[in-house]
C-alpha cells in the first residue's frame, strides 16, 4: 500500500476480488461492509438459493428473506478489516 500513488486502489481491487470468489457481496447502503449468508451448519448459502428464501418482509420496495442461517461480516478501511463471524480463523487463513 506504500509508495505508489495507485497502491491503495489496487489492494481495494484484490481485496474485493477475493472477497466475491469466497462468497461476499457487497452491502448496498455501504460498499465497504461485505457479508455472506450461512447455512445453520456453517457452510456458505449460494446467492441462488437465498433468493429461493421466502420474503419476510419488505423495506423500501426490496423483499429481505429470513432463513435458519446467518450472515458473516467483514468491513474494510484502507488496509484493515473488522471481521464478523463465528470462525473469524478461517477468513483470515483464506484471505493470507
């Protein structure tokens, strides 16, 4: 991140590249926050089947599915991050 104009950006890019390939997506109120929906077993719910989820409710026009899992957080600054998980371990040795 040091001594290239560019270097902050460019870590941005890889950042949010990774974070995708492990199943994050961007929070829309605040492109920084990424989450994950889980399974109650602790195993990544695809994007296709949380869209499968029953709406629970609606907040300004979007339908937000309530499901038996959990979401995990991860929220980045420049080059740090906050993690919220049950195994922050195993985002952290994926993402080393």
């Amino acid at each position: 991140l040091y001594g290239l104009k560019t270097s902050s950006k460019r870590f941005h890019e890889v950042l949010n590249d990774v974070l995708r390939e492990m199943g994050f997506f961007p929070c829309v109120a605040e492109p920084d926050i990424w989450m994950r929906a889980m399974n109650a077993d602790g195993t990544v719910m695809s994007t296709e089947d949380l869209k499968k989820e029953q709406p629970a409710y609606t907040y300004e026009g979007v339908n937000r599915p309530i499901f038996d899992g959990y979401y995990e957080y991860v929220a980045s600054y420049v080059d740090d991050l906050t993690i919220g998980s049950r195994d922050p371990d195993s985002i952290l040795d994926y993402l080393q």
